[in-house]
C-alpha cells in the first residue's frame, strides 16, 4: 500500500524527499488519469453496443446518425501539488516510536476537505501520530471527485506513514 511519508524536521527537508514526495504524487496523478481514460474507453465501448441493439431507431436530438453524444467524464478527487506533510512528534521520533495511520477525508466540491478521522491503525498506535496526520490533511486540497463530468463531494482514505528511519 502506497502512503503518504512524514516530515522528520521541522526547519528544512531535502532534496531527496522532495523528489521523493513529487514521484508519489505524480505517480498518483497519472494513475488517475489511466483510469479515467480506462473508463471512457470503457463507455464508449458500451455507448458503441447500444447504438447497434437500434439500429432501426432515429438518431436522438442534436446528434449526428452514427455517432454517440460524448460521454463525460467521471474521476475521482486527487490530491493537488504542494500539500504539507506531516511533522513527525519529536517526542516519538526520539523514541523510534513508528507507525501507520490511514485517515478518512471528506472531501467538498471544491476540492477542500470538511472533515478528517482516523479509520485504522498499522503498527505502534499513539494519539501524537494521529494528530499529526490530522493536522496536516485538514489543510489539504484536492482536485474534486468529478460525475458526469460536474465536481461532487467525495470520501478518500490516505494512509501516512511514521519511520525513524528516513
């Protein structure tokens, strides 16, 4: 499972984390575009069958004989660039106390997320954990979920992990 890294220091990060964080999230973007491209091959496959179960029906109004309305696009919300990361506790980083918090974020149409919770937990569990997580989704932005090719509200799960490590 992908996740989302911490940030070990407070004052600066390096260049390696960065592009580290930059891979994940453009590798995040093109998965979502994959799929919606997946999904509108997909439609038109099907939108390809209907007009020949018709073939004797009259085109639909504003359409042209032979050729399916466009179909719109559906995707899901996608985080945007530049999203904070998450401090990791001081404290925890200290003691080499790591763990995973995956977070339920819901999601406006406007690509804001209206509220945050902790669903589960991987590995040592500490309220610290939690409220860095939280802290640092709560200001993050998405691009929003989109149906039928209008931005709806949407529920995401992101999971963060805590290393000593890196």
């Amino acid at each position: 499972m992908s996740s989302i890294p911490h940030d070990q220091t407070s004052a600066s990060t390096t260049a390696h984390g960065s592009r580290s964080v930059a891979g994940w999230l453009w590798a995040l973007l093109t998965a979502a575009v994959l799929a919606g491209a997946l999904l509108l091959v997909w439609k038109a496959g099907h939108a390809s069958r209907d007009t020949m179960d018709d073939a004797g029906a009259l085109p639909a109004v504003g359409t042209q004989a032979g050729h399916a309305p466009p179909q719109m696009l559906d995707m899901d919300a996608a985080p945007m660039d530049g999203n904070p990361l998450p401090r990791y506790p001081e404290a925890l980083l200290a003691d080499k106390v790591e763990g995973d918090v995956i977070a339920r974020l819901q999601i406006d149409s406007n690509g804001r997320v209206t509220d945050a919770s902790i669903v589960a937990h991987q590995g040592q569990q500490d309220r610290l954990l939690d409220e860095a997580a939280l802290e640092a989704l709560l200001q993050w932005r998405f691009r929003p979920a989109l149906r039928d090719g209008q931005a709806i509200a949407s529920v995401v799960q992101v999971p963060v992990e805590f290393r000593s490590g890196r």
